[in-house]
C-alpha cells in the first residue's frame, strides 16, 4: 500500500509540474502576444508621424501657391493707389481719357494701371494688365517675374502693338514672357492704348507709385484737366485696405494648417514615449538628459521625417509650373518655421512626460 501510495504521490507531482510547465508556456505566450502588439502599436504610431510630417510640406507649398496667385491679382491694388474714372459723356471718349492720362503721368513721373478679367469659350481665364508707365519705373511690374524675353519699356506702352505674354497672343508682337505659378490662367501686359479697344473709358485706374507727392501730382492734374473742360465730373480714390476694389481676391491660403497638424504630431509622439517607457527609464538610468533621451527615443524620428519632408517639398517645387526663387524661399521660410514649431512643441510635452517616468517603470512598463 505504501509502494502504492508512493507512486501515486509522484503520480500527482508529476501532473502537477506538468500543470505548472503549461501555465508558464501559456504566460510566455501571452507575453509574447502583449509584446507583438506592442511592437505593432509602437509600429502605427511612427508610421502616423512620419505621415503627418510628410503632409505638411504638401500643405506648405499650397499655401505658397495660393498666396502667390493672390498676389499676381492683387498686385495693381497693392503697389499703388487706385481711383475711378467717372462715367460722364465729357470724359467717355477714349481718346480723351488717355490725352488725360498721358498728362498726368508726364506730369508726375509715374504710370497708371488697369487691369481686366477675360474667360474664353472653354473656361480658360486671362489677366490682362494695361499699362502706361512712367520714367520713375513701375512697382507693378516688381511684382512678377519674366519666364523669358523682357518687359515693355516706356516708349512700347505708349500705344505700339506690343506685349508681355504667357501665351501667344494674335496681332501683337510678343517680346517676353511672365511666370505664372501652377499654369492656373494666362497673364498679359499690353500698352494701355490697347484697353480702350475692349473697355469703356470708365472704369478703376492704378498709379502705379507709393511715393504720395507723385499721387498727389498726378490726381491734381487730372482734376486740373477734368476742370478745364467744364466737367463737374471728379476721379473716386479708392482708401487704402478698402474691400470694394474689384479683383481683390483672398490671400488667406492654408498657412494655419500646418500649424494646426503640430498638436497631432505632439500627441503621437506622447503616446510614443508612453509606450517605451522602459528605454527612456534606461536611458535614464545610464545618465541621459531628458533632452538626449527625447531625441534618442522619438526626437530621430520627427527629424527623419521632417528632413523627408524637406525633400518632398523640393521634389513638389519642381514639379509646380511657374517655380521661381521667390516662391522657394517662401516655402523654405513657412516650413522650417512649422518644422521649428513643431520640435520645440514636441521636446517640450516629451520633456514633461519623461519627468514622469520612474525606475519602477523599467518593471511596470507604464508611467504614473
């Protein structure tokens, strides 16, 4: 019986090491699965940084874009002073108007400006600038780049049958060629003669100056002249800043965009730090700053993927019609501004979460 009972006690402990052998293999396979999980969380986190960074370049160069269309729009608006030509018989022959005109500039140095809106049958849109300049140059024509050829000079604006062009133009002889950023419409400068021939005299005029004694010159003979013919008529100055300048287009563009994008970033990279508590409580251990332990655990990352990002937004550049260096350095400026923004914002919240991990963390894996 004792030989029985020996053997069936060793029967039991043998079940009972066997039990205990499958409890562990089951505990090292579920550590094995939290781990796979967490390799995999840890894996869509910096996957969803590097995502977000690479967009943003995207969103900063669209920006660029969009402002600098804007800007070709508004260029007449925004270099000079505008007015209106009064819609009386008296001054609504044409060639009294530019007889008018031309006084004034002559007069005071500085050119004038108009600027029209066409749309051809299949939707295609051209802005059309006509200009008359003066001897003092043209703040205007600063505004834009030429792709090729020249500018008109003083003496073409006058009224030969000449132009500035991005496309060919018919009966006119095309001696440059301007930039226009993604080839969204067409843009021509032609002497201002050449406006009377598809508008009515009135209208809104540009001078084209910021120097207020040239203004004042040139409005005062208008006025003068505008006098001389018995006219109660009078020219409408438009204020500076005014909403009711026509072709005045929004220039707001996306730049709060990527702005709004380095909150998210910080936040993934919150939830990086969280799940490699562990490292950063090693690194920690073994005398690492919390500036060198950020930048080691999850600082890397976001300048890998804000340096691809850089090079996307070379690689989009390029690939946008009408690229010039001002536009560069437009999207250089915006991006590494966002890209500063967003490091700082990141070292900081990572900064505060790596304050919170203790050596207990090395064993828990989680932060108080």
């Amino acid at each position: 019986m004792g030989s029985e009972r020996g053997t069936q006690d060793t029967s039991l402990v043998i079940y009972g090491v066997r039990h205990d052998r499958c409890r562990a293999g089951h505990c090292r396979l579920r550590s094995t699965a939290r781990e796979g999980w967490g390799a995999t969380v840890k894996a869509t986190l910096c996957a969803l940084i590097v995502a977000m960074s690479l967009l943003v370049p995207l969103w900063v160069v669209g920006d660029a874009v969009v402002r600098g269309e804007s800007r070709a729009w508004n260029a007449g608006m925004s270099t000079g002073t505008a007015f209106d030509w009064p819609d009386v018989p008296v001054v609504a022959d044409p060639d009294i108007t530019e007889s008018i005109l031309a006084e004034a500039v002559i007069a005071s140095g500085v050119g004038v400006s108009r600027m029209s809106v066409e749309t051809t049958e299949s939707g295609r849109t051209t802005l059309i600038y006509y200009l008359y300049l003066g001897r003092k140059g043209s703040p205007l024509l600063g505004e834009f780049t030429l792709r090729e050829g020249r500018w008109l000079t003083s003496a073409e604006s006058t009224g030969e049958r000449v132009a500035v062009a991005s496309t060919p133009a018919d009966g006119v002889k095309v001696v440059g060629a301007p930039r226009v950023l993604g080839n969204a419409y067409d843009l021509e400068f032609r002497p201002l003669d050449a406006a009377f021939d598809r508008l009515p005299s009135a209208g809104t005029y540009v001078i084209d100056s910021q120097d207020d004694g040239a203004v004042e010159l040139f409005l005062s003979t208008i006025t003068d002249r505008l006098g001389s013919l018995n006219s109660t008529a009078y020219v409408e100055i438009h204020p500076a800043g005014s909403t009711d300048r026509p072709y005045l287009t929004d220039a707001n563009g996306l730049w709060f965009v990527p702005y709004a994008v380095v909150p998210v970033i910080a936040g993934l990279g919150l939830a990086v730090l969280t799940r490699e508590a562990k490292r950063v409580g090693v690194l920690r251990l073994h005398g690492f700053s919390i500036g060198r332990s950020w930048f080691e655990v999850l600082g890397k990352l976001e300048i890998a993927a804000f340096a691809a990002g850089g090079l996307l937004s070379a690689v989009v550049l390029l690939l946008v019609p009408g690229t010039d260096v001002a536009l560069a350095f437009s999207v250089a400026a915006s991006f590494s501004a966002v890209v500063l923004v967003g490091l700082c914002t990141s070292l900081l919240f990572g900064a505060f979460m790596i304050t919170r991990i203790h050596v207990a963390d090395l064993v828990k894996g989680a932060v108080r």
